[in-house]
C-alpha cells in the first residue's frame, strides 16, 4: 500500500500534540505535494516561513518507508519552533549539515520516530 496524505496528516497532527505551538509563529499550516519547483526538486520537505506552512514531498525518495516519513514530518515541525531569525543568522556561519538547528531538528526526529509510530500503529497497520 502506498503512503498518502492522510498518513502524513496524521503525523503532521500527532506533531501539534507532541510539540505544540512555536513561540514564533501560530500553528503551520500542512502540504504533501509533489514538488515540482527546480529548488525543491531533492528536497523531502521543508518549513516555510513566510507562510508559515510544512511542505513534504509526496514523492519522497523513500514514500514506502513509513517511518523516514515519520522522520521527514517531525524534522520539519521542529523547524516551525525554531527561531527563523536565528537560523538565518547560523546559517552565514555553518554548512547545512553542520547547522545547530539542522542537527537539532535531526536529533528530535530520529529520537521521537518510534514513539510516534507506536503511537499511529493502528491507523498506519495496513502498511505493514
């Protein structure tokens, strides 16, 4: 069975539950899309700012696997909670992969995947 928006919708909520609202901003809003812009082209997903929405890609390099899914959803909602000033800020400073918040939104995502899938577990059984 393929992953659809309802499964990332269902992590996108479980992530207002677990995280709650950033002190920046209100509450995002969510997007599975097939992204289709050059810039998103190797892209998973991605906070925006601006307009303050999460955008994950519903071709994903990996849509079967349900908790790189997980992963993809919490790592983006980490970023909503961030301070977007501050990271632009660290951004003149570090690389991507050496950014603070990067390592911090990954380190959040690989530590709360599988507490958020056994807490999904039900609604996402006919994956497995």
């Amino acid at each position: 069975m393929r992953i659809h928006k309802g499964h990332a919708k269902r992590i996108f909520d479980w992530c207002k539950t677990k995280y709650g609202r950033s002190k920046y901003a209100n509450y995002p809003s969510f997007s599975f899309k097939k992204f289709k812009d050059y810039d998103e082209l190797d892209l998973d997903g991605y906070y925006e700012p601006i307009e303050n929405c999460i955008y994950v890609n519903s071709e994903i390099k990996n849509i079967g696997d349900i908790k790189y899914l997980i992963s993809t959803v919490i790592e983006e909602y980490v970023h909503y909670t961030q301070s977007d000033a501050q990271y632009q800020k660290l951004a003149d400073q570090y690389d991507y992969d050496d950014h603070p918040f990067e390592i911090h939104a990954k380190l959040i995502a690989n530590r709360d995947s599988s507490k958020c899938l056994k807490e999904l577990k039900m609604f996402f059984s006919n994956l497995f």
